[in-house]
C-alpha cells in the first residue's frame, strides 16, 4: 500500500500464524541481506514495526 499524501511511504503487511515466526523472520540473514541492498536504494531507512488485528 502507499501512503496517499506521501507516494514516497509504502505499507508491506505479511500474515504470521506466531509472532516468534515473524521475530525469527527480521533476524534472518538472508533477510538481513536483502533489506540491506534494498536500502541502499531509498531515501530514508526502512523501519519494521509488528501489528496485530486482535489483543491476544
């Protein structure tokens, strides 16, 4: 999704069936990797927060 007011912000949800997954996930190397060359190419660092639908 994109921000509307600033095209420049993007929104990327994933589902997870355990938050540990989703942990394990933003430590992985390859991921780490992969962010790494991504931001190289934005203009700002990318930021990773966790959402949940529901308060469990």
């Amino acid at each position: 999704m994109f921000n509307l007011e600033h095209m420049q912000e993007c929104l990327i949800i994933s589902r997870w069936t355990k938050l540990e997954h989703c942990q394990d996930w933003l430590k992985n190397p390859l991921r780490v990797d992969l962010n790494t060359k991504i931001e190289k190419l934005l203009a700002t660092k990318s930021e990773d927060n966790i959402y949940s639908v529901s308060l469990r």
